[in-house]
C-alpha cells in the first residue's frame, strides 16, 4: 500500500463520519463543528489531486464564509431554557 492510499482512505473516513455526524447529532452546534471538519477534510481531497486553488477556495469560501455564518446564525436563535425555581416548583 502507499502512502497516498493511505491518507485517502484516512481522509474519506474522517468525511464520511464528520458528515454522518451532521446529519445525526441534535445539537446544532456540534453539527456546524463536525461540518466544518467535513469541509476541511473535502480540501485535502482537493490537495491529493493537485487542485490547490480549489482547495484554497473550498478553505476560504466554505468554511471561511458559510461555516460563519452558520455559527453566527445558530449563536443568535437558540433560545435559552430556564429551569424553574424550586419555589415555584413547590407551590
């Protein structure tokens, strides 16, 4: 086996799984995590066929720009649970 099989088989694991784990977690945060690594990890698939500009695009773009507005965008809906006193839980 050589080392490029090697890392392509690495890599197309850690997208597969980080892409699973998107769709199947709840939270949306860890989900705009695991997007990103997924992203990520699409670049270096980019990089092992020697398309460099791609990549560079996919990092900037994608993750740069989506993966942001992502974030910014689960940061500012998610609502704030409050558990009730224990006074008020009483009465």
């Amino acid at each position: 086996m050589t080392y490029e099989l090697i890392a392509f088989a690495l890599f197309a694991f850690v997208t597969l799984g980080s892409a699973i784990g998107v769709v199947l977690l709840q939270d949306p945060w860890h989900s705009a995590l695991l997007l990103g690594v997924a992203l990520t990890s699409v670049a270096v698939h980019y990089v092992m066929l020697a398309a460099e500009f791609v990549a560079m695009m996919q990092i900037l773009v994608y993750v740069g720009g989506v993966l942001i507005l992502i974030t910014f965008a689960v940061m500012l809906t998610q609502v704030e649970t409050e558990e009730p006193d224990e006074e008020v839980a009483r009465a």
